[in-house]
C-alpha cells in the first residue's frame, strides 16, 4: 500500500514532468480565431447577447458561496473559500467585459478571476488532503502563480510574441492532479463526489466550448460557448457545495 509520502511524490513526479515539458514546448500566442465566436447577435442593444448574458450564473453562485460562508463549521472557514467564491464571482464581470468586444487585449480580464478561482480550489484540496496540518497555506502561492501566469501571457501578447505557456499549465495541471488527490488521499470535509461532479461538468463544459458553432447549428437558439458557460456555472455549484455547511440548530463554538 501505498503512504502518503508515496503518494506526495506521484504528484510532485507529475507536476515536475509537466513543468519540464512546458520548456520543451514553443511559445503558444493567443490564437486570434478564438475570438471569433458563432453567436454574435446584438439583443436589447447588447452585442453577444447570450454570451454575455450567460455569465450570470457565476455572479449567483459566488453570492451564494459567500452568504453560505457563515454557515460553515469553524474548521471549513478558509481564505481559500472566500477567495474561490470570489473568484466565481468576479468570473461573471471579467467573462462578460470581454464578451461584449472580444479580443485578446479584454480576455486578460476574463482569464484573471478564473486562475484565481482555480488556484483556490487546488489550494483547499491540497490543504485538506495533501498537506493536512502544514504550518503555512498554499493559498497566496498558488493564488499569486495564477496571476502572474495570465499577466505574463498578457505583457508577452504586448510585446509581440505572445506565450500562453504557463497559463495553460496553471489552468490544466491542476484539472489533472486533483482527480488524483481525491483518489488517493483520506477526505476530511470536502465532498469528493460533488467535486467528481464538478470535473465533469467542467469537461463538458468544454466540450460545448470546442463545438461552438457546431452547436450553434444544431440547436439555433443558443450557441456551444453560452452552454459552456451554463454548464460551466453548474460545475462550480457543485464546488461550492463540496464544502459541507453544519447541521441544522448547530452551533459554532
């Protein structure tokens, strides 16, 4: 059986591997297709409407999250709740700027909260499973390589010689390793069902996201990219459920 300094070094093994790699790979820029999406109709004055629009669902579930926070037992408040729940929120204001006029100059926006939702979600589980009783939390770290890993694709795009790199590792790496750590670590709070829920969500939500116009022709009234948002809100309420509230006339100490 495996220990857990075992299993630490599988994850640090496949983090090591994918970092190594990155150097190995040539600087990706921002492909300025991305931003041609099938959906571009103008509604009630609003360019885009239902990509814009669509974002809604992050703004409800970060108020949730967040109005939630004092229902929790002592032991679940964390900055990295606040942060995600945050982070959501913010996603449905950087998400829908960018929507109105895409390009790659507002897709910072877009990008910025969602690394930060991102690196605070890794963080809890790491926390919690991973690196239980740690003198110092991996929040603030995570959180700062998040945002330095979108700024410093958006300063190269500037620059003439865009490089996607690392944000790409930041967004994908931990979609890999945390399926790993709900499988191979002890729970003590978080639901790993609800996050398993969340991952697939996440997946299809991408899904949805590569066949934009695809879907756009299938189902006419909405496009693959304002599903993917829809889906893409369902996944991060199962998240925010993951952190389990106390039971009903329970009290905190």
């Amino acid at each position: 059986m495996l220990t857990h300094s075992n299993r630490v070094m599988i994850l640090a093994a496949i983090a090591a591997v994918a970092v190594v790699v990155m150097f190995f790979v040539d600087p990706i820029p921002q492909d300025p297709a991305y931003h041609l999406f099938a959906d571009t109709r103008r509604i009630a004055g609003i360019p885009n409407f239902w990509d814009v629009v669509s974002n809604l669902p992050f703004l409800l579930v970060g108020i949730y999250g967040l109005g939630r926070y004092k229902n929790l037992e002592e032991g679940m408040r964390s900055s990295a709740y606040i942060m995600l729940c945050s982070g959501v929120l913010l996603v449905c204001f950087g998400s829908a700027y960018y929507h109105l006029s895409p390009s790659t100059a507002s897709l910072l926006w877009d990008r910025l909260p969602m690394t930060v939702a991102f690196m605070s979600l890794f963080s809890m589980l790491l926390d919690e499973r991973v690196r239980p009783g740690a003198r110092h939390g991996s929040l603030w770290p995570l959180v700062i390589i998040g945002i330095g890993s979108a700024a410093y694709w958006s300063i190269t795009e500037s620059q003439g010689h865009g490089d996607l790199r690392p944000y790409a590792l930041v967004q994908f790496l931990p979609i890999v390793l945390m399926p790993l750590i709900l499988w191979l670590f002890t729970a003590k709070y978080l639901r790993g069902n609800l996050l398993m829920w969340a991952f697939g969500f996440y997946v299809l939500a991408k899904v949805f996201e590569h066949f934009d116009g695809t879907v756009f022709e299938a189902l006419g009234p909405l496009s693959g990219h304002t599903i993917k948002h829809l889906v893409a809100g369902i996944a991060v309420l199962c998240v925010v459920l993951a952190v389990p509230v106390r039971a009903e006339g329970q009290e905190n100490p």
